[in-house]
C-alpha cells in the first residue's frame, strides 16, 4: 500500500482501534501536520497497511 494514498476521513465515536482498510486491531501510529503556525492537525496510521486516517483532531502548539 503506498504512503501517498489519500488520508481517509473518519468519525472516531466510543473508539477507533481496528483499522478499516486492513482489519489490523491493535491500536495506531500518529503523526502530525502543521496546519497553521501555531496548529497541528494529529493523523492516525495503521502500523499493518500503512492507511491514513483523519479523525479531525487538532493540537495548539504551546507559545
Ligand atoms: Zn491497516
């Protein structure tokens, strides 16, 4: 699976554990993407297939 493919959005309800491309069930790898000076927007990544998911949630940096 490539790393370029597009990141998946998703909606994370009571938990996002199993990885909906692959069925990989234990849990995820983040990474983060600065989305504005002082943000960052938090990528989930299953460690099996490599997908990426977007659960929407964002960071503020500190100052
Ligand atoms: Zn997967």
């Amino acid at each position: 699976m490539s790393v370029a493919e597009k990141i998946k959005p998703i909606t994370v309800e009571s938990e996002f554990r199993i990885c909906t491309v692959c069925g990989y069930d234990m849990g995820f790898h983040v990474s983060f993407q600065k989305t504005a000076k002082k943000k960052m927007k938090l990528i989930l990544i299953c460690p099996q297939c490599g997908a990426r998911f977007d659960p929407g949630w964002t960071i503020d940096l500190p100052e």
